[in-house]
C-alpha cells in the first residue's frame, strides 16, 4: 500500500469507526461488524483488485452500476429506470441526488466519461467497445448508440460496468497502478478504511448518505481463513460467513448455523490445456484426454457425490441454453489409448499444474494424473500457490493446469469469454473460425430462437474441439450465523459471479 493511501487510511479510520458504532447502537436492527471469509482479492479500484469474482465483489462495495440484480432479477442502481429504443439505443435515467464518497454531485458526464475511458482502458469484467457513443441527454439521462445489437448489452455493462467519478479518474492514464486515496471515489453503501495485503483483510465502514439507505451492517471485515479452518473459524465466531466443505453442512446445521447451498451456481472445475504447444495442440490428443478423464469420480470424491459432471459443450446442464446434443466423452481409457496410438504419441511427459493449499484442488489433480498415465501419459504433477498457475497460464508457460472459475449462467455469452476473452481463465481457442465466427454472431442476433440455433452449434464444435475440459459444475456451501439474510444473486453477482455476498443484503434489502 502507497504511503499516503495508509496515511488517509489510519487517519479516517478510527473517527469512521467511531461514527458507525455510535449509529449502530441506536438502532437494535443495525449489525455493528459482520466479518466474511475470504482473503487478498486485490486492491479494490476497478482497474486494481484481482480479475476473479472476490475481487470484483469487493470493489462492488464501493462502486456502482447503473443497474444491478439481488436474489431474483434485475433493479435499479444508479439508473432509476432504463428502456431500449429499436434494438442498439439503450436509454438510461439517472437518480437524483447521488453524490460520490468524497461530496462531489454524481452525474450524466460520469457516465458519458466511464464508457469512454474503458475504451482506451480495457476493464476485465465489462468491455464498452459495442458502444458506438455514449450521450449525455441531460445531467440526469444518457443514451448510448451501439454500433449493432448486442444482446447481453444489460448483463454486460449496464450491470457489470462500475461507473468511475470523471473528476477523479480523468487525469489518470494508467489505472492499473492508481491506488491512492481517490482511486476508491466511488458512490457505493462502503468506503475503504483498511486494506492489508500482507495480512490479508479488508475493513469497510458504512455510508449514511448512501442513495439507497443508510447499511443496515456498518462495517464488513474480510479475513484470511484457510479452507481446512473454515468449520472452525465459524464455530468459535472468528467470522460470521464462511464458505466451507460439502462435508461440514450437517455438523454445522447441528450445531444451528444457517447454510445457504446451490447446485447451479455457475462454478466449475477446469483442466486447462495448453493448445498451443505439441502434443496439446493434435485435436486427437485433446479428445483422449476427455476420454482419459473419469468426471464422475471426480464427483463422487472430491464433490462427495454433490455436483454435476461437466459438459463438454461448456453449458452446464441447469442452464436453459443446454444442448444435451453434444459429445460427452463418457470415460473410455480404450477411446483414449486409441486415439494416442492413432496419433503416434510416445508417451512424453506432460506437466499438470494444480493449486497448493487447496484440498480440492490437490485430488482433482492426484486423480487426472492416475486417469492419464492408467492410458500411458506420463504425468509431471505440480503444486503451486494460486496466483502463480494463474499466471502460468496467462503467460502460456504451461502444459495442463487445474483451474477453476464461476460464470456459466446466465446470458450465454459467457461462452464467448471462456472461449475467445483474453483473461487468464479463457481458453483463448482461435483455431477453429466457424466456433468464432458464431460466438461473434450469437451476441447481435436478438431474436431467441435463431439465437438458440447458433448457441447450440457452438456447442457441439466446441465439444468437439476440447480447447479445455469442463471437469465437473460444484455444489457449493455457505454456512452463516443468521445476523443477515445472505442470498445468490439471479444468474451471479455482475455477469456470473457465485458468491452469496451481494452488497444490497448488507444495506439491508432482502438482508433482513
């Protein structure tokens, strides 16, 4: 952390802390402090925290969007109401009223500005480059002209995009590197009074002119917990919220802690193939390895018989865009031995990457590489921290990796990220031109049905491809003490993000 950000930070602290325990106590109803489970996400700006679903969640807590969604569809946040004219005008009406955290009024030339700027500056979750100009009608209406249909225009941006303050982020040129006091000028319900890298935490204190109510939690803290200390951190009230083991859902239930659990929650293992290097780059090679790969193992003992086994066409099965229609390399070692012995492999060793620290993480990769070489692959299994395989895997450095991401709900233009998206996590496949040129077509085409057509054709060429292997969709399990009501949020926070931690149930709606 740059020194004046530390400085501001330990001068606003106490006197903010102060404020918001004060206010608390007088109201019963009010929650003084509710401390999550989590860890470093990042510093949370929008160009700056981590480009995975905590990170976003946490800049989420001091910036908004002009729409947003909460347990069952889509509501207003910055723009009180919205409304498209033809197929490629969306017209947006701004709140009266809001300011920024640091008193400046909020206003259609932030908007206007924040399109703009994420143009010449890329933003990880929400690209604008559809955006053919953004207008401003007035202080409080903007429309913004695409250069054609785009049917995820809401999901994508209007509730993804955080809108940036024009008077702070105008000067800046690169973002990425911005963390000082004003780069979190947000006008969200949080403010940053503590961020510590080292440590691991976050402490975010409520705003009582916030637009959308004074929080009803007055001050979220985040922790570092180990998965294997999850149970227990919860158990002995170190924190209130926790993500934990499918193993731990009945002790904790016993012991009458509320559990919030989801089978379609859009989160997935992934075996990550490095298609771009020999042998990874033979189709036949790829397709083995489907075969190799026993998924319903992978269910029964890392997801204790909870999930469901991937899909190949990368549609898990509980989206209504599923096309059941598509390849799905039920576990054959005679398929994948042919295969090989068809391509002439020789049985050169292939390094797996996995993510130390993690349980799951560890089997899922103990149990690829006794499926690979059981087929004759020889295996060099790989532990490393988190970060780094996800930087291997950016960098290309890497022949197969496990990993892992949310984000396959919703509108199915995750298919494009996951497959064409230049982030870490996407398969970054551009060998097959009929695979792109529909994932190109399917976002202007706004008619349903003809839209179904292509998103089925996608996927059964990208199951076809395998330029990676959807291992299995998780269940997952948050355990909590009840002080709030947590909920997932419709189709994922933003564009997909999993997490039970939308902002709008620690302000209070439906966090009663």
């Amino acid at each position: 952390m740059n020194r004046a950000l530390e400085k501001w930070l330990t001068m606003g602290f106490f006197a903010i802390l102060l404020l918001g325990s004060t206010t608390a106590s007088e109201d019963d109803d009010q929650v003084s402090v509710y401390t999550i489970a989590g860890g470093d996400s990042g510093f949370p700006a929008p160009y700056s925290h981590y480009p995975r679903g905590g990170g976003y969640v946490y800049m989420s807590f001091i910036f908004d969007t002009l729409v947003w969604k909460n347990e069952t569809g889509y509501v207003p946040a910055l723009a009180e109401s919205w409304e498209v004219e033809g197929d490629d005008t969306y017209v947006f009406k701004l709140r009266d009223g809001i300011t920024w955290n640091d008193g400046v009024e909020f206003t259609a030339d932030d908007v206007v500005f924040t399109v703009e700027y994420a143009k010449e500056h890329p933003y990880v979750w929400a690209s604008t480059t559809m955006v053919e100009r953004a207008e401003k009608v007035d202080d409080l209406t903007v429309k913004m002209f695409l250069i054609e249909p785009y049917a995820p225009f809401i999901d994508e941006v209007g509730g993804t995009l955080p809108i940036l303050p024009k008077h702070v982020y105008e000067g800046v040129d690169d973002p990425e590197s911005f963390q000082d006091e004003a780069a979190l000028t947000g006008t969200g319900p949080y403010t940053l009074v503590d961020y510590d890298k080292v440590q691991e935490t976050y402490r975010f204190v409520a705003r009582d002119d916030y637009y959308g109510g004074s929080p009803r939690v007055r001050e979220l803290r985040i922790v570092k917990v180990s998965p294997e200390m999850a149970s227990a951190a919860l158990a002995q009230g170190d924190v209130d919220a926790v993500s934990i083991p499918l193993d731990m859902i009945e002790p904790l239930e016993d012991q009458g802690f509320s559990m919030l659990t989801s089978s379609a929650n859009g989160w997935a293992y992934k075996l990550m193939i490095n298609h771009k290097k020999e042998p990874m780059s033979e189709k036949r090679f790829r397709q083995a390895l489907a075969y190799a790969i026993d998924r319903e193992r992978l269910v029964e003992i890392v997801g204790r018989g909870r999930g469901l086994v991937g899909n190949q066409g990368a549609v898990p099965p509980y989206n209504s865009w599923y096309n059941p229609d598509v390849e799905g390399y039920q576990h054959s070692p005679d398929k994948a031995r042919e295969l090989l012995d068809d391509m002439g492999y020789n049985g050169e060793a292939i390094v797996l990457l996995t993510k130390g620290g993690s349980v799951e993480y560890d089997r899922i990769a103990e149990l690829i590489k006794e499926d690979l070489e059981e087929v004759g692959i020889n295996v060099d299994l790989r532990s490393m921290d988190s970060k780094t395989v996800d930087t291997k895997v950016e960098d290309w450095d890497f022949d197969l990796a496990v990993s892992g991401h949310g984000g396959a709900i919703g509108d199915p233009n995750f298919l494009s990220k996951m497959n064409s998206g230049w982030q870490f996590n996407s398969d970054r496949y551009f060998e097959d031109l009929e695979l792109n040129d529909l994932l190109s077509e399917q976002v202007t085409e706004t008619d349903k049905d003809d839209r179904r057509e292509i998103i089925d054709r996608i996927q059964v060429l990208y199951a076809e491809d395998v330029p990676a292997i959807v291992l299995f969709y998780t269940e997952s399990a948050y355990a909590h003490d009840g002080q709030v009501n947590l909920y997932y949020t419709m189709d994922g926070v933003a564009n997909g993000i999993p997490i039970p931690l939308n902002k709008l149930i620690f302000v209070g709606q439906d966090g009663r």
